[in-house]
C-alpha cells in the first residue's frame, strides 16, 4: 500500500461524525512504519502535540493536545477501523474537529 501525504484539506474531506465520534475514511496504515508516518502527518497537519500513545495486539490509540484541548485517536484493525474521539466530556466533537480543521 503507498502511504498518502496526509494535509489538513484531506484530512478534512475523509471524515464523517457520527454520534460522538469522527471516523477517519482514509486508508488505515498496515505497519508500525506507515502508523508512525501517518502520526508524525497528522500531528503536522492538525498542529497537534502528541501527548500519549498506547500500542495493542490489534489497536493503537493516541492522545493528542491543541488549543489546551485533548482528543483521541484509534486504530483499530481488527474492525479495520480509524476514528476521533473528544477527550473532554464538555467538548463536542464537531468543535474537535473544527479546530484540527481550521
């Protein structure tokens, strides 16, 4: 699989909210390698700081900081599944995404 260059325009044209979660219609990286290079483009492209990552049998989830607002992502490969989720009870996730997009 060629790993995309992930921009902030593409970030934000594959993403779909649906309920409290943001799920990430882009391709899912297939290797520690492409996980780590879709991380470092995302962090770039949100303006994100990476805060804390956690490393499954089949998942991977980070937590990320912007504006003094935490978020998380997952990988999951078992359901072959990426999404975003508000790390803030009080904070919706369009207002997430919002700032990751603007």
């Amino acid at each position: 699989m060629q790993q995309l260059k992930l921009t902030t325009l593409l970030f934000g044209k594959n993403l779909n909210v649906i309920g409290d979660k943001a799920i990430i219609t882009l391709p899912i990286p297939q290797t520690v390698q492409e996980t780590n290079l879709f991380i470092k483009q995302f962090t770039q492209c949100t303006h994100s700081q990476l805060i804390n990552a956690e490393w499954g049998a089949d998942r991977y989830q980070a937590v990320f900081e912007k504006d003094n607002r935490r978020y998380c992502l997952h990988i999951e490969w078992l359901c072959d599944a990426m999404w975003i989720e508000s790390h803030h009870s009080d904070f919706a996730i369009k207002a997430v995404i919002n700032l990751l997009i603007r």
